[in-house]
C-alpha cells in the first residue's frame, strides 16, 4: 500500500462522523463501496451521491471530548497536501466513481492553515482543472473572513458544525472552540457574504447538530434551528446522533435513543417546510418529542378542537397539520375544489397521494366522518 493510500484510509475513515444530507444517518454508506473515501450521501427519493468525503488532516490542537482527533489522542496522525487531495479526487472522478467532493480538516495549528489548504483544493479543482461539479466545504470554526469568502466563491455549498444547542452546551464539549465568535459570528459573514451574491454557494449554508453529546433538550436544539432558519438563512440542520467513539473523553457517554433523530428531522421538517411555527410542536415536561408517535401526530392530537377537518372547505395551511396529508396531496385537494370538483370518497383522497390510514379520524367529507379517533 502507498503512502497516500494509507493516508486515503485513514483520513477517509476519520470523516465519517460529518453528515453531509439529509437522510442519511447510517456511517455505513461508507462501506457501500470497498475503496476508501467514497461516501454514498443519500438525496430524495431513495436515490444516492458518491461523494469523495474525505479530512485533509486528522491532526487536530482542538479538545472537542466527542471526536477522535482531539488533542490528547495519541494514535497515527497523518496529513494531505492540496495537490494529494487534488489529484486522489480526480483519479476518483474521471473514473466515474464520485461525482462530487465534500472536503473538511482537523486544525493542527490554526483555522487559517487548514481552511487555506481546503480552499487551495476547490482552487485548483476549478481553476486549473476546469471542474465545474459538486462540491461542499466545510468552514472550519475561527475561519478569517477573507478566506470564507474564498470558499463561498468556489463551492456549491458551506457549512459551519454548530454541534451544540446553546453555547454553554458548547462549554461543555469543548474548551478551544468559542461558540458565539468561531462559530457564530462565521455564520453572519456566510449569510452576508451569501445574500451579496447569487454567485456564491447556490445550495447556501447547512449546519450540523451532535443529538445527545449534551443535555440539551429537543426543545433547545429547534429553536436554535428555527433561529438560524430565520436569522442566518440556513438551508438544513443535520440532527446527527452523538455516537460514543473510543478513545474519547466520551466514550463512556450514553448515546440517544435510535428514534431521537429522526424525531428531530420529522419536526425540523414541519418547522422549515410546512411553515409550522415552534409553538405548535408538543414537548414533554423535560423539553423533549415523544419518542412513539410522529411530531405531526401528536401536534393534532393536541389540537383535538379543530378535528375532524372538512377536507373540501380546509385552508392549504390546515390541511398540512391533518396526519397523512403532505404538500402535494394538499395542493391536488385545493386544485380540484378550485375546479369545482369536491372529493367525495376516501378512494378519491388515496389516488391523490393522502395515507388514509392516518388521515382517516382526523377528516370530514362533504360533512361525514370518516372514522372516530379516540382523544
Ligand atoms: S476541531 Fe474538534 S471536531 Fe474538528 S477535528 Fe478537531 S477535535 Fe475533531
């Protein structure tokens, strides 16, 4: 094996931990082909990237107690050169075996050394190589200002890893990473820089959340999401479960239940694409989503008085919270009534894409109760 191939292995395997979609939760997708570095990233639809996803280092001087790299870890630290990343991903492209590049990097010395050498490789990928695909960047904490800017021009998309809810939260993960100044503030330039030019990172920022790394409620982790949605016009939250790694300073630290994720995914989504707003959520008395049934479920449950809902007089914004009833299904209701046609029969509402099992006790049609639900 060559020197940069034991490196591939070690960097490819050490990059696994950042999500880089929506779906995916499985660091599996990285065992879906043999060679190293080659991460199948889920998109909708049940379709799959291959991205190169790989570290240009795992050297790191930052102490963050969930990661591999952190400082006091005595193991095989190894290094990329610009030119190393550069050449590994074409070989992989013009083979056809990825077709995009998601590139992050510990921090041996300073954010400006590492995100440098990240934004030396989407330069020469562009420039001096013509590419014109996919690729995403991360933008390590404490970044200058000058060198995000680099990297919005040259990549489709950025990210900054909030990983922490609040910044004391963030206290508690890590003493070398600041939350509001490396963190933070590097959000507002991204979305400044963002909002001053369509050119740079179309697919805009995404940030990531370690789900149970803290004590931090579900509660605390949307309105934080909701909050950067707003404020920072973040495109995605990843709500990346916190897996106890050996090695680490938490590697004895519970990790959270399976279905806490995709929990917060389920809800995220209501937030960020039904435009529901935080208070309509249901959380227990700690704060957090119940485990059993979906956020959209129990959100209707709660609100018992606006059921059963007549399907052929419901608003497009009341027939997104019936259970069952997503956004085209709901489109195709308000579509038919506008042609003056109204659904008479639940047959009707399933060929138009409505899961009757769920919608079922929550709806009327044309005055008639489809079925009861016990509240
Ligand atoms: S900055 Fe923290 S999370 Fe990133 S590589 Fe270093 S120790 Fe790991």
């Amino acid at each position: 094996m060559t020197n940069l191939s034991k490196k591939l292995e070690i960097l490819g395997e050490s990059a696994k931990f950042d999500r880089c979609n929506y779906i995916n939760t499985n660091t599996d997708n990285f065992l879906a082909n043999k060679l190293p570095g080659i991460y199948h990233a889920s998109i909708r639809d049940g379709c799959t990237v291959p991205l190169f996803k790989v570290l240009m280092t795992n050297k790191c001087s930052n102490d963050c107690r969930y990661c591999v790299n952190h400082n006091r870890h005595n193991f095989n630290r190894v290094e990329f050169s610009p030119e190393d990343v550069t050449s590994i991903f074409l070989e992989y492209y013009h083979n056809q075996l990825v077709e995009g590049l998601f590139l992050s990097s510990g921090i041996p010395r300073d954010p400006e050394y590492s995100m440098e050498n990240m934004v030396e490789v989407a330069h020469k990928l562009r420039m001096k190589h013509g590419y014109q695909g996919y690729i995403h960047l991360k933008i390590l904490p404490g970044s200058p200002y000058d060198l995000i800017k680099r990297a919005v021009s040259l990549a489709d998309r950025v990210s900054i890893n909030l990983e922490s809810a609040t910044s004391e939260g963030m206290e508690n993960l890590s003493t070398t990473k600041n939350y509001d100044t490396d963190i933070i503030r590097r959000m507002k330039w991204i979305k400044k820089l963002l909002s001053g030019n369509k050119q740079f990172s179309p697919s805009g920022q995404t940030t990531q959340f370690l789900v149970g790394a803290g004590d931090e409620t579900d509660l605390q982790i949307l309105e934080k999401a909701d909050w950067l949605y707003k404020k920072m016009d973040l495109k995605r939250s990843y709500f990346s479960p916190f897996e106890a790694v050996k090695d680490t300073p938490l590697e004895s630290h519970a990790e959270p239940h399976p279905k806490r994720s995709p929990r917060l995914y389920q809800a995220d989504h209501l937030l960020n694409s039904y435009g529901f707003d935080l208070k309509e959520l249901v959380f227990d008395d700690d704060g957090n989503l119940n485990l059993d049934r979906d956020p959209k479920y129990i959100a209707a449950l709660e609100h018992e008085e606006k059921y059963p809902m007549e399907i052929n007089e419901a608003s497009f914004k009341d027939l997104l919270r019936v259970p069952g009833i997503g956004k085209i299904s709901a489109k195709r209701i308000i579509q038919s009534r506008k042609a003056g046609k109204n659904i008479l029969k639940l047959e009707e509402l399933k060929k138009i894409g409505v899961v009757i099992k769920r919608a079922e006790p929550f709806i009327k049609l044309n005055k008639n109760y489809q079925s009861t639900l016990e509240f």
